[in-house]
C-alpha cells in the first residue's frame, strides 16, 4: 500500500525546494497571503475558500447556516485500513458496536461468520509488515507475461532508489550523530549548532548541513528524520525483500478466496502504534466535533467500524474484497478506502465485492494514490479502480479522491496527488491535515489518504441528513457541486526543481475538475430530494 507519511519525505525535499504562497489565483477568489495560523492549519478543510481564502470544504458554514437543529440519522463508515485505536479518547464515542453480538463469549452470535466481531474485524490478524504485490509478483517464476516483465523492471528501479535513500539517510544520520557527539547531547538547537567553533573540515560540513536542515524543517526535523529512515528501511526489509513472508503469521492462503475463517476480532491489530493511519483516517471523518480535543471531524452522526484489511506493504486482493463485503453486510452505507497498489492479480474479486456494494446501495470512496501521475495511463494504474478498460465504468458507487493543498492558486492540487481525467473524479483537501493518532494523541499528516475520508466525511453528512438518496446519487452530488478548480493548475512532481511545471487547463486533472464542497453539496442534496 501507498500510504508513507508524505511529511517525512519533505526533509530531503527541504535542502533545495521551497514553496511559493504567492501562486496565481482565479478572479473570483483572493489566496490567503502567506502561512497559516496554527488554529487555521488544523481546521483548514472546514474553512470557506470566499470567507478565509483557503480551499477548505466549507463545513463549518454548512453547520452554522444549513445544519442547525436539522434531524439527522446515524450512518455506519468503514474504515478499512490499518487499524483504527477505538479507545481514543476523541473516538471512542464514535466507534460502531454490533449490537447483535455479545463480546467475550467466543461464539458468532449473529451467525455473520466471525466470533465476536464487536467493532469491527481484522483481516491480518498479528500481521504488520508485507511486501509490495510487484515484489510478490516477481518473486515467483518467470511465466513470460507482460505483467511480469513491468513488475520486474518496476521493482528493480524501486530497489535501486531505495539503496539510494537508504546511503543518504545513513548519511544524515551519521552526520546529525556527530553533532550530537561534539555537543554532548542528543537534543540541539540552532543555538548550539551557532556556537561549534572549529578547524576540523568534516565537523564544519556537518555543521552547515545541519544548519541547513534545521532551517528548513524546523524542530521536528529528527522526528521526520527517524520516520524516514523507518520508511526507507521498511522498503528494505519488508516490501522489496523477496524472501520475506508476511502472510504466513496469518495462517490462510490468500490465492483462495473461499478461505474466509482467518483474522481475529483485534481492529487495531497486535501493535496499537502501528494502526496510526487508519486511526487518522477516522479521525478526520467522525472525531468528536467542538470538545476541544484535538481537531473536529467532519461527520457529526456517524459510527466507525474499523476493518482492518491494510499492512505495511501491499494489500492483498482477498483481504479487500473480504473487508468491503463485510463492511456492506453489517451495515456501512459508507466506506473509505485510503489505500491503493499497483498491481492486482486478484482485481476480478474486488471488482466483485465494489458491485455486490453497488446493489446493497453502499458508496465506495477511494484514494487516488501518491505518485504524482497520471492514472488514466496503464502503466500508472492504481488498483482498486471502477473500470477494466478506462472507458466505461462497471460501477456507479465508486468515488475517487485527488489532495489538495491549503494555498489556493495554480498550485492547490498537491504535488504527490496522482490525477486523470478519467480515473479521479474530484480534489479535496489532504496536504497537512490533523486528526487523531494512537494513544490519544493528534499528528499532520498529508496523501490522498487524508484527502478521501475528508470526502467520505461529506458523503457520510448528506447520507445522514438526506438518507433517502442513494450512494449514485451522493457520487453525483459530491461531484457536480464542488467549487471548480482554478482554470489552470499544476499537476504532477517537478523532476526538475531548477525549472518550474507549467500549469495545464484544469480540465485535465479529474473528470470533475472541482474541489468537494459540503455547503454546496447539501444544498444540493436539499434540492434533490424535493425533486
């Protein structure tokens, strides 16, 4: 699964990139001047693009001018991903219970094929680490397919990049230990760094390239180091090593999707800590609005049931597909999907279980992944998708979701969101965004992870207060009445920093071109529902 922490990978980034607030605007919007205040930072994708000059969903206006004292119903989401922390103290009010089972006495008391399945299920059992599907695609024999000869030449330059970043992360490290030896301790400032005095060339070096780090990415620059070099050396060990088997802890085949009996009733999984971007991802859709803990959530009549379905590696297609049907049958009229691979061996079986939602009327809402690309190409794909063909979709239910910045102008898309005028539907935020990690704590965290359960927070607000509609019609909606995007953006990663992207009609960055917006969209969904 793409779903690295997006903030760490900016340090690099931060010793010769900088980002521009002064990006151009469309005529009919002003941006907001440079950065944003730490209480607009974590709450910009509630705020209004015309009242604060940031690209946010306009949730708060709809709650004070569309919501108040409006009747609304509980919706079930299921966040499948993870893992979820439902002891959150921002969560733990808004975690779904299955009310037909009774916890604790081993036996499946509504008879839906899992033993005390309380909150949720979790398909990995005590499962954390995979490797990636083109790792398990070229492990096994040659067959002489294209899809073999891609995944080798994609997995051999993957590998190849790593041990690059793994040399440059052992080289920061090994240079932000020698400033800690030469200071004696282990936390410095740039104060410290100021007052080394020295003749020795390699501890100056080190001096200026720490300098520089800390400059750029502030006081949190070790942190995003540490997570990093995890990240780096995760790909090492885990998602690009061929000899590694992940699968064997959870005791099934996963070439077999009759073999439904595995997995354990643990939503967050064996290691609290590592259920850190489905608990995120909760966060964002239902943490408790206005309690003064950590941010809001989008959606303030919801229940979070947690399944987990995603390691760190590559999904399996049979954990997806067995997620969703799950998700469907105890009842979800939601589901966010933050996740997304390459390669789908087993796509028929997740294409299956997105039309067995489709006809129990459950919205599937999607990440568009985090390469910067364009996905309506096939060497791009990002699975799972809503059409075998990019030409017609088999499903109605399926909404996928681009990132957006904070700062509005030619630059609002982000620049790792992927895009596709066929194969992305709509942008809504997820650069910087704050919600709920584990152990009752809060973290900015930015992907098109972030981005799709902003819109599946939407979605499940319009499901809540216009239960009537169906899960086509709430695509429709999020759709068609989203703010539209600057008339040119810039789409993609810069390979070459010297040398700035030119923007492109933003016509070419979705099949929408618009940016979710709840104020529109439950005047819509108003509208709708008198016709």
């Amino acid at each position: 699964m793409k779903k690295i922490n997006l903030t760490a990978l900016t340090l690099l980034a931060a010793l010769t990139l900088s980002l521009s607030a002064n990006a151009q605007t469309a005529t009919n919007y002003t941006a907001k001047k440079g950065k944003l205040s730490e209480p607009e930072l974590q709450r910009w994708s509630h705020l209004d693009l015309a009242k604060d000059s940031i690209p946010g969903m306009s949730v708060d206006k709809a709650y004070a001018e569309l919501l108040k004292g409006k009747k609304n119903v509980k919706v079930i989401v299921a966040v499948v991903d993870s893992g979820v922390d439902i002891d959150h103290e921002d969560l733990k009010d808004v975690i779904w219970t299955n009310k037909k089972e009774i916890a604790g006495n081993g036996i499946d008391d509504d008879k839906n094929g899992f033993i005390d399945d309380i909150h949720g299920w979790n398909f990995l059992g005590d499962a954390l680490h995979e490797s990636l599907e083109m790792t398990r695609i070229v492990k096994k024999a040659d067959d002489g397919s294209a899809t073999y000869k891609n995944a080798l030449v994609a997995y051999n330059l993957k590998y190849d990049k790593a041990m690059k970043d793994k040399q440059q992360i052992d080289f920061l490290l090994s240079v932000d230990k020698s400033i800690q030896e030469n200071l004696k301790k282990e936390v410095y400032t740039i104060e410290d760094l100021n007052g080394i005095d020295t003749t020795d060339p390699e501890l100056g070096r080190n001096k200026m390239i720490m300098t520089q780090i800390m400059t750029d990415a502030g006081p949190t620059f070790r942190t995003e180091l540490n997570e990093y070099g995890k990240y780096v050396y995760n790909q090492l060990n885990y998602n690009l090593n061929k000899e590694y088997d992940g699968r064997k802890v959870v005791g099934d085949n996963p070439e077999d999707i009759k073999n439904t009996k595995y997995g354990n009733n643990i939503v967050y999984g064996p290691d609290k800590e590592e259920a850190d971007h489905g608990t995120h991802v909760a966060g964002i859709i239902a943490q408790v609005r206005g309690n003064n803990l950590g941010g809001d959530g989008i959606a303030n009549n919801v229940a979070i049931m947690a399944v987990r379905a995603v390691p760190d590696g590559d999904e399996y297609d049979k954990d997806i597909a067995l997620a969703i049907r799950y998700a469907v049958d105890n009842g979800a009229k939601v589901i966010n999907g933050s996740f997304g691979k390459s390669y789908s061996p087993h796509k028929q079986w997740v294409y299956d279980a997105i039309k067995y939602a489709e006809k129990k009327d459950v919205l599937f809402v999607h990440a568009a992944g985090n390469d910067g690309e364009n996905i309506d190409l096939d060497q791009n794909a990002n699975f799972p998708n809503d059409s075998d063909d990019n030409k017609i979709e088999f499903a109605s239910n399926v909404l996928t979701i681009g990132a957006l910045n904070n700062q509005y102008g030619e630059g609002v898309i982000a620049d790792f969101s992927n895009y596709g005028t066929f194969n992305v539907d709509v942008f809504a935020p997820g650069n910087q965004i704050y919600a709920t990690i584990p152990n009752n704590k809060y973290k900015y965290l930015q992907g098109t992870s972030m981005a799709s359960p902003n819109a599946a927070g939407v979605a499940a607000l319009i499901r809540s207060y216009y239960p009537k509609l169906s899960a086509k019609q709430v695509k429709q909606i999020l759709m068609e009445s989203g703010t539209p995007l600057p008339a040119k953006v810039i789409l993609g990663e810069n390979p070459n920093p010297a040398q700035e992207l030119s923007a492109v009609a933003s016509s070419q960055s979705s099949k929408s071109a618009r940016m979710v917006n709840a104020y529109n969209a439950l005047l819509m969904a108003e509208k709708m529902t008198k016709k």
